[in-house]
C-alpha cells in the first residue's frame, strides 16, 4: 500500500515539475518576444497577409462540396458531397487536361529548372567583372517583361509569313511553320519562351550560392592540375547542391500548377488538344461558365495533388540525406 501511494506522490511530482517547467518555458518565449518586440513588428506584416488573403479565404473551400448559389450564400447552399469532383473525374476531358498538364510541367522541370544552375556556373567562371556584369542584366531584363508582351514577341518571331524565325528558316528550304497553331509545337514553344523570360532571374539564387564557395578549394585544385570543367563538377556543383535540392522541392510543390496566364495567351482552337491545362479548363467553367462549385472542386483536387507531391519529395529527399524543407 505504501509502495502505490509512493508511486501514485512520485507522479503527481513528476506533473507538477513538467506543469512548471511548461509555465517557465512560456515565461521565457514571452520574455524573448517582448525584448525583441521589433523584429516581431517587421514579421507582422507578412503574418497578416498570408492570414488575410491565404487563409481565411480557405473557408470558401466549403463549395466544393455544395451546389453553390450566389443568391443564397456559401452558408445556405445545399450540400452534394463529392458529386463535383466525381462529375470531373467522369469527364471525357479528364484525361486531355491531366496529360497537357502534366506534359508541360515535366517538359519544364527537365528544360527550365536546370537552365539557371547552368547559366549560373557559367557566369561564375567569367573573369572579367565587367563582362559578367553585362551578361547578368541582359539576362535578366526579360523578367521583368510583361507576360502579355513576351506572348506577342512570340507570336511576332514565330508568325508563318513575317516571323524572323520562318524567315530563317526558308534560307534552308523548309517551309513555313505555324508554331503557334500546331498542338505539336505548343509545349515547345512555351517552355523555351520561358526559358528566355525567366533564365537570368533564376541564377540569382544560385550565383549567391556559388558565392559561398571557398576560393581555397579553387586555388589547391588548380595547384592539383584541375581544369575549370574538373572544378565546376567537383567543387561548385557539389556546393550549390542543397540550395538545388531546395529550389526543386518547391518547384515539385506547384508542378501540377502550370502559369494560367501565358498558357490562355498562347491558347487557340488550333492548339487547344495541346494546350488545354486545369487552370484554363478552371476558368472557363468557372468564371465564363458560372459552375464555381465544380471550378471549385476542380482546384481543390490539384491543390491536394500538389500538397502530396511537395510532402514525398521533401520526405524522399530527407531520406536519402539531403537538404529538406523541414
């Protein structure tokens, strides 16, 4: 009996020691949040936009399973379960939508997202600081062009009969394509076109990386007899590799999110087999047709596509040792 009531006074001092350890941890965190009430302030801002305009419109999820009525509100629509989201994967463009979205997506992730980390460890060998200079603002000016405006740059270079590009082509003999009406060249054209925007703005990350690099390595290797390939490969690439890993496992978290935008630009009725995505089948039944209930459900199920697709590759990365999000 009294080895239970020693046993039952030895718990109740073990939870009475973690209840106090608790409160002297919550005293310490609002001691370290007072004294550095100022970076929280900087921080607030950021906290309030994602809260605001990330997570309270989340509530309106709930249509997605609802046969949405804007008469009678989120609220007061009645519920359908998941007839929406069985309504898309019965549709006869389910497969056209997922192939193109997917389609461009793996052609972007092979095409563009190395792009930058070449171009970077391109630039980085330059020796002429002026030169480099140069480079990088050519570069990078694309980025900072309108995507309406690169869309009718390519129209322009690829036009059938005024286009620089058929025009070019023609001193060969091959006769004029049309690229932007031909479902075979869509993808081509807006994963390059892409490529060009957004290429020198991709290596900013990737130059501050390399710019972490020890010069010693450098300098002993060149000692050793390596030449700039033999370094570039042992030293930079292994160097930049977990900002790499990083910068892929953010772009694996969207992949299913192909830009709405370019692909409605460059979309027509003689490329739509090709270039029909979930974000522009979303609008159009969405907003140019009324169903927001099924556009809804539509991009709920490639939310959660993409949120499983960011938690297995950090997860895979993470066990196979290498730099993770978390």
């Amino acid at each position: 009996m009294s080895q239970q009531i020693n046993t039952a006074g030895a718990g109740l001092a073990a939870g009475q020691g973690r209840r106090q350890a608790a409160k002297t941890g919550f005293a310490k965190q609002i001691k370290r949040i007072v004294r550095n009430y100022d970076l929280y302030l900087l921080f607030l801002p950021t906290l309030a936009y994602f809260i605001i305009f990330h997570y309270v419109p989340m509530y309106g999820l709930q249509i997605a399973f609802k046969n949405f009525n804007p008469i009678k509100g989120i609220s007061g629509s009645p519920w359908v379960g998941f007839a929406n989201f069985e309504r898309f994967f019965e549709s006869y463009q389910l497969f056209t939508i997922i192939r193109n979205t997917l389609g461009i997506s793996l052609y972007e992730l092979l095409v563009a997202f190395p792009a930058p980390i070449i171009l970077a460890l391109m630039i980085n060998q330059l020796t002429s600081e002026r030169f480099k200079r140069f480079v990088q603002t050519v570069t990078y000016a694309p980025h900072f062009i309108s995507t309406v405006v690169v869309v009718g740059i390519v129209y322009l270079l690829l036009s059938p009969k005024t286009g620089a590009v058929n025009s070019f082509l023609g001193l060969f003999g091959i006769k004029p394509i049309f690229f932007m009406g031909s479902a075979d060249w869509f993808k081509t054209v807006f994963v390059f076109s892409g490529v060009w925007q957004s290429i020198g703005w991709g290596t900013i990350i990737y130059l501050a990386a390399l710019t972490a690099v020890n010069p010693d390595l450098h300098e002993a290797a060149t000692v050793d007899g390596a030449s700039k390939l033999q370094r570039v490969i042992h030293i930079d690439i292994p160097s930049i590799m977990p900002t790499v890993i990083i910068m892929l496992i953010m772009n694996m978290g969207h992949m299913m999110s192909v830009g709405f935008e370019k692909v409605y630009l460059m979309q027509n009725q003689l490329n739509v087999d090709s270039s029909e995505t979930i974000q522009t089948y979303v609008y159009k039944a969405g907003l140019v047709q009324a169903q927001y209930s099924y556009a809804a459900a539509i991009g709920l199920f490639n939310t959660i596509i993409n949120f499983i697709l960011l938690i297995s590759v950090n997860k895979l990365a993470k066990s196979l040792k290498q730099t993770s999000l978390w």
